[in-house]
C-alpha cells in the first residue's frame, strides 16, 4: 500500500458554530475532494461563544482546535482565511482585524448592519489588496449552477433587452406569533428583518444575473407582529419560548420597485409571512429575446423561454442545470442527479480558494457587498418616507 | 313529436364585433343551455362600425338584427340589455345612454378612460337603480371558478389575517419592436396601456378575493417601445403593420405597491413584455392560517395551503376546481373536465341575468368599477411623480 | 336594420341527453360561430328515454323536436346526421338503422361493446360510404389542440424514432366503495370498465400521435371493489344510491403493455381507483430526437423536448397551444387564453361537418374506431389469459 | 485552545473509485458530521484496478492507503467494513470473501449479476450474521427523505387500501446511437441493462414503500440500438468512442406489470430512451384514502392527497419534504433548504453505522437485494418467453 501525502493546504479558521458555520464547515470539506485546486483548504481552527458547544463543533467536524476567542484565529501561524459566520454585528469588526492580521476574509452576508460599517470594510479590504490578502462576501446563490447558468444566457445575449427584473424571497417561519423573538429578529445583532436577511439575497441575484443595477427605489416594509415571546435559548431558526416577551426591533417584510441602469423595471419582495414557502428565492429575467425563470424551491431547475422560437414550438423549458457542460455541475454526479442547498457553499469556497491561488479578487468582492448594502439602506430611507423615490448611483459602489 | 316552446327573453343589444363582442355573445349563447335561469338571455341585436363585418358577425351568431351605429340598439323595443364591447373611450357616451333609455348595461373593463368618466357612469347607474335598471362592469375573472373559490376560502377564514397580495399580469404581445401600432397602444382609444388593460384586472381581483381595497400605491411605469410601426389594419391584438410609424402613447407596463386597509402590503405588476408569458394573471395571498395561489395559464387550478396542517404533511395542493361543489363548476362537466377561458364569461352574463331577474344590483356593479379606477388614477399619478406615494380612500367607492 | 339570413343546414339528429348528449349539442350550437363551415349544422331534433327529461333538454337547447324513440329521428327529412350519445350497447343497432337510412352517423366511443358489433358497424359504414353517407366515431381527444400539435411535431419528424409510448388515463370516481353500481359498472351496458371507457381514449390517441399501432399486449384487469349498493337512479357518473346490492361486472383497472408496428415499447394504464386523478388523460412519447409529454389535468400545455438542441439548453418546454398557427387554436381567443374540455368536441363536430360537405371519409372513421376494438378485445383475452400475449395484425383494420 | 480528540472509528474500506466509489466516499465523510453515531465512520483505505488512479483517489480523498488488490483491505486490521462500488459480476466475490473475513459490507445494488449468485450472497450474509457481522445493500433511495416519509404515511395508514403502483425509472444517455459500448451496456460485466440499473431501484422502492411484494409479472424487454461503437476508455456514464464496433448485451429499456400480495395492480418501465428525461426515477401509488407520486427529478418534494378531506378542498399536496419532523431532514438545514442526490447515500451509511453499532440487520438487508433479484430474474424470463406470466412467491426472500 501507498502513503498517502498532502498538497499544499490552505487553513481556515472559522468564526461561529451556528446554521452558517456547519454548512461553511461542509463546503470547506468537499471542496477539494469535488474540485481541482491548487490549495487545498482544511478548517483547522474555530471559534464560538460558547467554550463547551465550540470543542463538540470541533471534535464533530475533525477541527483541530477550538476557542472562545476569535481574536485567537488572527494569532494562528496556521489559519490563513478567517471564514465569518456570525450576526451582521460583528462582521465589520472581525472583518478588519482580520484583514490587518494578513488574513484572507470570508464574509457570511449582508456584508454589514450599516452603510457606514460596509464603506469601512471595503476601504479595509482594498488596502488589504494591495498586500495580497482576499476578501469575498458570501453571497451564495451566485454559486447556484441554475443562476450562473442563467448569467451565462444573459451575457450571451439570449435574453437581448432586459425589460423585467421580478424577484421574490419569501419564507415562513415567523408566520405563528408566539413564534419567539430570536437574534434575527433583533436590530441590533440582524441589522434588519427580512430585508438584510432574504432581500439581500436577491438585489445581488438579480445584479449577478443581469449585470443592471438600480438607480433608484421605491418600498415599503412592514413588521406584523410586534411583540413576541423571549427565547428560552436562541438559536438561528428554531427557537422555544422562553418567559417574557419582547419588541420585535426588524421588519417582517420589505416590498420595492425600481429602475435598473439598463432601463428594466424591477420588482423585489422579502418576507418571512408567506405561509408555505420555505425557501422560495425567485428570479424571472424577461428581455426582448428570451427570459428566464428559477425557484429555489427546485434549485436545479432553470426555466428558459427563448423567444425567437417559432411561436408554435415556444415555451418555457425546464432546463435540469446537471449537465457538465453547466457551471460548476461537471465536478458532481450524472446528469439528473441534482445538487442540494449545500452544494452552492461548495462552490463558493472553490471560488474563493481558487482566487486565492490566483491573487485575484473573488467575485463577489467586499465592494459588491457593499453594493447591495446600498440598496439596503436605499430601500430603509424609502420605507421610511411612505416609499418616497430615493435614487441610487451605480457607479459609487465602483470607486 | 313535441313542439318546443320558449321561457321569458331578455334581449340583448351587442355593441362591438371584436374579439370581446364574440366572447360575449358566445356567453349569452351557452348561459341558460347550461344554467337554470328564470329569464332566457338572447342576443337579439348587434351594432358594429363597419356594416358588412356587422351582418357577418349577425349572420354567424344566428343575431335577427344588425346596425352600424349603437343609438338603434337604444331604440329597439326587443332589447333589455345593452352589453358594450368597444374600446374605453365610448364607454361613458353608450352606458349613460343606455341607462338613461332604461336598458341594463353590461359594459367591459376598464370602466372607462379617466376617473371623471367613471364617476359620471356610476352616478348614472344609481340613479337608473332607483328604476329597477341593473349595471354590471366585466371583471370576468371574478367568474373563474379557482378565483371565486379562492374567495370562499378568504371568507370562511381559512386564510386568517392576511399579510400579503402578490398579483401578476404579464403578456408578451408587442414584445416585437415592430408590432404595429393597434389601438390598446393609442391612449385616446385604451386610456392607458397595460395598466388598464391588465392592470385593471388584477386590482379587482384582490380586491375580490380577500376584501381588502388599496389605501396607497406607490407606482412606475414605462413605455419601452416608444414608436412603433402604424397598423394596415387595427385589431385588438393580431395586426399587421403598414406604412409610416407613430408614437405610443400609452404605458407598456407598470408596477406598483400599496398598503390594503386590512393591513396587508401588496405588490402589483402588469406588463406586455414579459417574453414567452401569454397571460399570466395571477394572484397569490398569503395569510396567517393558509395561503391560495393561482395562475391564469392553468385556470382550473387553485393552489391552497393550510397553514394549520401539520408541517410533515403541510404543502400548497392542487385543487382541481372542476368539483360540483366548487362555484359554477357543477353547471358543467364531471370532476377533471376543466373549462377555458371564455366559460367565465357564461358565468358573468348568469349573474347578470339573475340580478336582473332578481331586481338586485350584481358583481361587480359600475361601483366595483369605479374603485378600480381610483386606483388606476392614483398608479398614474404615482408614476408621473416619480413613484410618490399617493394614499386612496376606500370609502369613496362606497359613497 | 338588416334581416340576417340563414346558409345551408345541416340537420343533426342527437340521441342520449345525459352527458355526452349535453357536450355534443354544445359543440354543434358553437362550431358554426368558431369555425367557418360549408354547411351549418344545427341539431334539429332529439331522442331520448325519458319523455319528459327530453321535452326539457330539447327547450333548453332551443332542438324543434323532441322523441323519446330513435327511429322517429331517421324518419325526420330535416335529419341528415345522427349524433349517438348512448351507452355502447345501442351504437350498433342506431348507428346501422341510421346509415342504412342514409344518415350520415357520429357515434360516441367504444364503437360497440364487442368486437363483432364493431366489425358489422364497420361493414355499414362501407356500404353507406358508397352512397356518399359518412361516419365517425367520436375519440375526442384527437381534436385537443395539444394532442393535434403532438401528432403534427411526429408526422414531421421532430421525434426521430419511437422507442416509447406511455400513456395513462386516471380517474378516481368510483374509489368510495359505496358509490353506487351506474350503467358504468354494468357490462351489459357499458361492455367493459376502466378499459373501454378510459383505455379506448388513450389507446386511440397513442396510435393518433405516432401512427404506430399495437402488433400485440399482455394485459392485467382488476375489479376491486366486486359489489356495490344499487343506484336509486342511474346516472353516468354521479349518482345515489338506493337499497340492495349488485355485482360490479366490469374491470376498474386495466393495465398492459405491448409493442408497435414501428419498433416502440408501449405502457397502458387505465383506472378509475387513482385517488386524487380526475381526468388526467396522459401521453408521452420519446423519441430518438425528442419526446412529448401531455396531461389533460392541464389540457391546453404540451410539453416538447428537443433532443437536437444542446444539452446546456435542453429541456422539456411548456407549449401553450394557443397560438394562431396551432391546430383549431387560430378560430377561438388570444393566445394564453386556453380551452376547456368541451372545444375539442367542436373541433370533432367541425372535422364531421367539413368531411360532409367535402364528401370525404372523417377522421376518426368507424375503422379507426375498430382498430381500438381490437386492441380492447386483445387485453380482454390477454387478461382472461393471466396476461398471456395476444398478437395484433395491425392490417386487419385496414382490411 | 484545546486539542480535540476523536471518538470510535469504524474503519472502511473502499473497493471502487469510480462515480459510485465517490458518492460512497462522499457519504462516509458527512455521516459523522452531521448525525449522531457511536460509531464514527473513516474510509482509511481504497482499492482499485488502476494504481494511479486509486493513489490519486486516495490522496484527493484523504484516505490513508490504496491498493490495486481489494484482497488487501480484508487483510487491513483497521478495516472494519468492506464498502463495494464495482460493477456487478465482481459483487458476489469480494463480498462472501469479506464477510468469511470477518468484515461488514456495503454492496452497491444490484445485489448481483444472477439469481444464484444473490442467493449464495444471501448464504454467506446469514452465516457472518450470527457472528455479529451485518451486511447492507444499497437501495439508496430508500434514504431520500421523500421517499422515506411516503413510506411513513402508507405505514400510518393513510393511502388505505393500496390499488395501484406505479414505478418509472427514465434516462435519456444512450439515446444517440453513437454513445460507445461502455461496461454498463455489457451483460457479462452488468448483468443486465436498465433492468437491472433502474428496474431494480423502482422494484425496491415500491416494495419499500407499499410493503408489498409481487407475486408475478408479465414483461418486455428490448434493445433498441443492438451495436455501438467500442469506448476509448470505458467509464460509467461518460465515454468516448474509440475504434470498432461490438455488440450490446444487455436491454436498453424494460417494461412489467405484475400483482402485488396486497391487491394491487403494479406497472414497472425502466429505460435508457427516454429522451429529456435525465433522472426521472418516479413512484406513485393510489389507495383507497390517499395517494403519494414522487419524481426524483424534483428530490425534495412528495406529491400527498388526502382523499378524505372534502374535495373541494382536496388535491396533491407539494410537501417540501425538509422539515425537521420529515425523516433524515433535521439533520441538515432549515426547511425549504433541499438535499442533493448525495444525501441520501449519506443517510444509507447512516444506517449501516447505526445498524452495526446496534448489532442488529441494517435495512435494506441482503434479503431484500435478494428480493429485488428475483423479480429480475423473473421479468428476464417473462421477456423471454413473449411476456409470459411467470409467478413469484414472496415467502422466498424470507426464508
């Protein structure tokens, strides 16, 4: 039999053992096993709040150490990408220390609970640049092989003139009111509601798919129920009530419409209250050649219209993005044997891991997070001024 | 062999022989054939703007008279009801006449062209009320039987307090950039473009289902195509281009969000350039105990869920609204056998037939119309003033 | 005003005022409007048991004359077709008195309860055509738009080779084990179950779209539920029961497979025990180029996968077969605006009408409604046989 | 920081690198993760045919040692299980070898190329049993949560009374007539074509469902493309074609009905020809109180009617199968956050894990791979003889 030896490894030290930590953890896993990389990542340290929950997370995961401070991962010789997984809160923080520590950033989204916060990361990361160091905001559903298929057919020209940006997140989770008030329902620790949380997601889909961005906005937000029950522990979803109850500081659901600097108009809609969508992240694109479709409720399948079609053959098909010839699909199974939530994680870190081997920025950047940070805030001022018109600068989020 | 005798007739006088004109009439046709009616509609007359395409149509429809100009129609002793199917900028002119000759008035969406217009024809319908004389605008899709059972369940509580309307209208139609200039492009003929012509339809529609009237819009819209190509020959919707261009003056889509009196946030969008979406009306609601979803494309079908199933066996089902039980649906085929589009205009002429016979104003009434029409006022309004938010009175209509 | 006047009649003869009865003078009231005919059919009289049920079908649907004995149709000289809606033990014995009268005849399907009274019938049929008398049986589903366009994407070789033909027809009406023992249920009357009633349908429409015909089955039938409570009055499908029981004497289910005469493996599944399958009349087809896939449950979609197309854009695409240049959609509405389950019978009537007045052979003739015969008698002899193989000469149809 | 330390191993060896080798790999790595074991899972060596290849799994896999002699892991002290992704005729060989042994084993399905060899399996299963050493067969869709909770609801007694099975298993990679001769289309290598690669699947997931077995079938086999051209380099899916043409040896698609000992009529197509179908491993069953239909296409849901909920509330239900009470599901992620294919090997491990820990019979047994073999071997013989019935005992596999 054969030793077998290593290739050269790339450390990560993860900060957070919550939801997003264990899928991070996963991604890290598979990566190199699933693809071709010059690097192969090993999460070899992690931190979390809580000494005795970090060492099982560890010991669960094969980390070799674990710590209550994630300050530690910035004195570790082996730890060379500082993966975020915490509340938006403490992402400008950890971020910027990181970064000056040398490090290379992982940083779970919304980039920032605050405009302010994302202008600082971003100036952070761009001196980091200039030394080396990465920085990439995890906005995962670019890593979706139906959606960057979809980015394909748009850059190709399949579509032509977008004309319709429609997109919808919409979960239910928070329908029943004695739902308890978990973090994600605090400002202080979420930054807001549904907006940050669902919202967030799909201003950067429909920017990574259509390459328009807004130049204005118009929304409304609305928190339909109030006050809710204390957890009796929080975690990230599930929850048990717990004595007392609570306000609810965040929005329940964000609705908004806009104008895109390519001249399409744009729907958005982020809520927690529509009773029996789980996980329903939508996108339909309709442009003067073609459109397209998606629900992440079937994640593998793209629907495209391709209008210059004989109308008697036309119609949206329903594409199973499982080919090879697919983004990031030929490193996985057959075709027809879809990919699951997790797999998108996957390939995320690829791209991360791979610009790091590359000394290249990673798509997506600290400054396309900040990006959608802007029409973040955008979208807070409308709503706060009865869906008043507030514009956006494209380009600001270029500088 | 038994002669066969007839019951009680109310005559009807047809204005217009397009594409409406024919649904109606074929309406009329099937309604007492598959409804019990104590009177027995017919279409007695037609009057059309072009005299030979009038006596075709006549001839065609088995109709004993026909007349290039409506005011005939006004005259004939023969006919109770006068159904208008014409563009919106005669709507006004033939209702008040109508009424004002004692004729019941059928009259299609949108009510009419402006706010004004509207006001005048409901102030002329409740004073022909005062005579027994009935008005009805033709909202049809309140008269598809998966919307009308959608609003059963609203009304019996099963959805529970409802937090969202999510409503979609999208076509494809004049996706081309050389689709000839028709009159639904003309603002002086349609009043406005998708807004009223779609637009109009899904505003009722949720106002139907759950109950809730707009207390504020805030709205875009945009004409993406602003020259086109003048029509050899103008129909409704097929056409063929001719010499010279002209401009379009109306809006190739518009979207807008509001806030209902029951508190709920809705998102509305109505647009010609959805490419490969043919006619795409649909309507979901999400609310505290359950949820209803509904496309036009497969119209038998309503999507429910109960919220307040168990979660292991909770999911959005397909309800085949073919059941005897299920509105109108029992008038026709056995269970599974669905209906198509012109079916909901049997059922809007049974209801009109029956307020009339039941001296008893019907479903939608020009008042339901005219609510509409305030919102179509305020979307303009929004829009022209880059997507101000304009606050609506619900009581207005009720006055 | 103009008097509008009449063209040529075409007297139609209905016999059978239940539900195909209903359906069949719908079609006729409505063809004359949607399509344009040589001829104008109009059903001038009608036959059925019951006097009085007949006096008041006939008043409902404006019929002259109404007969509660067939025969006094063939003697009426303003009958030129006679229309059979009956139970399939009186198609022979109407359907030759008719044609040896010199009606033209359209018979419901099954042809007949046996495969000798279809063979006769079928003799009849030649003879009369000498004399210019024509017949067709009535397999509805040949005139659904989407299964017409499915044909029409076979015949012109956008499937390539058949290797597969999978059809199913699932109803779920008779699960109750109290439902009543209908005419349905009685061999006598309805000569088999699941299998004449749903398989004749599927069994016609696979040799329709592909062309390829059965050259031999093996076939399984089951009764599952053997007795039944009596009807306190027989209806077709809906029915209450009365006191005492009876025994179901026909097949629930029926399911075989066979291959075809162009080299294709074939599955066929008839039932009325599918719990929650209404009408979902099924039909896929794959072949080397492409496949098609329908379900009636959404009649006006066809589903079409393009093989030839690249893998990075394949997949199976809704048609809404609606458009202009689809089959029979071109006489009826916009596209997007979908038919229901009585339009095909229009279109039937239509077909009927114009091979009248074209003095040609309809389609489907009553040899095409022997072809199913056989095969029907093939799985019954199969069945009986403990699904032992029953060749087919597909040539003997054709004899 | 505290150094982490690792609970018991369960040493695997791995005989197979190819797409199945992977996914097993895959799955071993994630059980611990994320279940809950007493045992932890490690593939600490591999075995394949080609050094280079092996050694390169190994090292991309992080498994300790590779061989080119599977013979070596049974001599490997730290192998405790004998995982067997290798094609069929192999299966038989190194699994009695492994349990003679003294090693569990995993053995992919189907159990194995014929009847006598699973029955041999079986033998030496039964023997290693009493000593303590467990074997699997992996039936992994067994493990796909839908499936699995379809299962449930049948157990629990909502679908009643079972009156229909309805199994496909369709693909579409061969359909091009060029697509080379690999391993999977040899009968000395495969056993058998789709048969044995699907069938087997959908033979084991009805039974696995429905807790029926079939007491006989009727069947047809075919190849429709009887010669291809000799692979370069053979693969399981993927190949190119090199020089020479040979013959193909096994089926390319195979349809059965059959009876169940539970009532049920039950139909079965497996092919390779079903072009636009990549995956389409699909199961419905119909009983008397509900209906369950299941498309591996969309993984996560399962289609549920309740067929005693009043109908006109009544319908499929699309039950997201990812809430934390579904099987498997609480495993993962938050609800509306599918699974991948590779979950459900994950899960099978799982099992197998559990089951040895446990010291009792992992589900599926080889019993049940046996089970599966005999309705192989019978639908092989009925293709044989013309469809001929050929009756199975469903006491055998108990014995």
């Amino acid at each position: 039999m054969t030793q077998v030896s290593e290739s050269d490894v790339l450390g990560v030290g993860l900060v957070g053992t919550s939801f997003m930590g264990r899928v991070h953890t996963q991604a890290w896993t598979l990566a190199p096993r699933a693809f071709d990389l010059a690097l192969t990542p090993r999460v070899v340290a992690v931190a979390g709040q809580n000494p005795e929950r970090t060492a099982a997370f560890a010991a669960r995961h094969d980390i070799a150490r674990a710590s209550s401070d994630w300050r530690d991962l910035l004195d570790d010789p082996h730890v060379d990408v500082i993966d975020i997984c915490v509340p938006g809160d403490l992402h400008a923080g950890i971020a910027e220390a990181a970064l000056a520590a040398g490090k290379h950033v992982l940083c779970e989204k919304p980039l920032s609970n605050s405009l302010a916060e994302a202008e600082s990361m971003v100036a952070a990361a761009r001196s980091a640049r200039e030394h080396g160091i990465q920085s990439m905001v995890g906005y995962s559903y670019r890593f979706v092989p139906a959606l960057a298929h979809a980015r394909e057919l748009v850059r190709t020209g399949r579509l032509g003139k977008i004309r319709h940006v429609r997109a919808q997140y919409l979960q239910d989770w928070i329908v029943a009111e004695d739902f308890p008030l978990v973090w994600r329902l605090d400002r202080e620790r979420a930054g807001s509601g549904a907006l940050g949380d669902l919202g967030a997601h799909i201003v950067d889909a429909a920017t990574f798919v259509t390459g328009h961005r807004l130049i204005g906005v118009s929304a409304l937000t609305e928190t339909f129920v109030t006050e809710r029950p204390l957890p009796a522990e929080s975690g990230a979803l599930a929850a048990t009530a717990g004595t007392g109850r609570g306000p609810v500081t965040v929005d329940d659901a964000a609705v908004f419409i806009g104008r895109t600097d390519g001249g399409a108009l744009a729907t958005f809609e982020a809520t927690r209250f529509a009773s029996g969508r789980k996980n329903a992240m939508r996108l339909e694109v309709n442009g003067s050649l073609g459109s397209i479709s998606f629900d992440f409720e079937n994640p593998n399948e793209l629907w495209f219209h391709d209008h210059t079609v004989d109308e008697s053959e036309a119609g949206f098909r329903r594409i199973h993005v499982t080919e090879p010839s697919h983004p990031f699909a030929g490193a996985w199974w057959p075709a027809g044997h879809g990919l699951g939530y997790d797999h998108a994680f996957v390939h995320e870190v690829v791209e991360f891991t791979r610009a790091i081997a590359d000394r290249r920025t990673p798509d997506p950047s600290f400054e396309d997070g900040l990006a959608v940070q802007r029409v973040l805030d955008a979208v807070e001022r409308s709503a706060a001024g009865q869906a008043r018109w507030v514009p956006l600068d494209p380009r600001e989020s270029d500088l």
